[in-house]
C-alpha cells in the first residue's frame, strides 16, 4: 500500500499554499504590533535605568554650568515609572566624566525605549504618563541643544 500524505506539489497545491500563507500575515490594513508583558515589562525597566543614568548626568551638568536649570525634573518621570511597576533600582555607578556625552547617549536610548512602547498596541502601562515623559524630555532635549 502506498503511503500519500505529502502528494507531489501541483499547480493547484503551490497556489492554495501561497494564498493560506498572505491570508496568515495578513491582519487588515495596519499591521499590528504585539508584544508580551514580559517584553514590555523589560523596556520599561530599561527605560527606568535610562532616566535615572540621564539624571545623574543632569545632575553633572548643573555642577558645571550654573546657568543650567532644566524645564523639568527627571526624578518625577523616575517616579511615574515606578508607580508604573519599573525596577527601581538603587545607585547605577555613573562615575565618568563626559557627562554631555552620556547624556545624549542616554538621551537616544530614551527616546528609542520610549517611541517602541508608545508605538505597541497591546501596551500594558498608562500611555498618557509615556506620552508625558516623551514631550518632557523633548523639552528637556531641546533646552541643553
């Protein structure tokens, strides 16, 4: 007796196949992006140790140049963070001495982090509070640019 499960390929199957694998990636006109809690639980703890490296550079900055005096304070966006479910986490050793250096690297992560989560249509986190922190570091961007 022989064995038939896996037929030799025809026009008519190679077509089926290729219209099930469209119809499979296929979500409508938007595609989707979804992402799990675990994911997005890790972003928003890397967002967290972002901010709070960004504000230790801050800090620097305004030991150096007086004049200084950023619109807004970091430590209330490390704040909505943590009542968000953030690690926060203690002292990160930020000990060098190109502060605006790390503050631009810091500055681009964040903006990275943020623009990912914002993006995300399954985001599990108060989008308002994102969407906050995001126009406050723009601000915060623009004033030491």
């Amino acid at each position: 007796m022989k064995y038939n499960d896996y037929p030799l390929m025809g026009e008519n199957l190679v077509r089926v196949l290729s219209e099930e694998y469209a119809n499979s990636f296929k979500v409508g006109t938007q595609q989707r992006c979804q992402v799990s809690v675990q994911e997005q639980k890790s972003k928003l703890n890397e967002l967290y140790t972002y901010i709070y490296a960004q504000n230790q550079n801050v800090i620097r900055l305004k030991k150096e140049n007086r004049n200084f005096n950023p619109k807004f304070d970091m430590q209330n966006h490390l704040n909505m963070l943590c009542d968000m479910g953030a690690d926060c986490v203690g002292d990160m050793g930020c000990g060098r001495k190109h502060c605006l250096n790390d503050y631009y690297r810091c500055e681009v992560e964040i903006f990275k982090v943020l623009m990912f989560l914002l993006l995300l249509d399954n985001l599990n986190y108060n989008k308002a509070s994102l969407s906050q922190i995001w126009n406050e570091q723009m601000g915060v961007f623009e004033q030491i640019i």
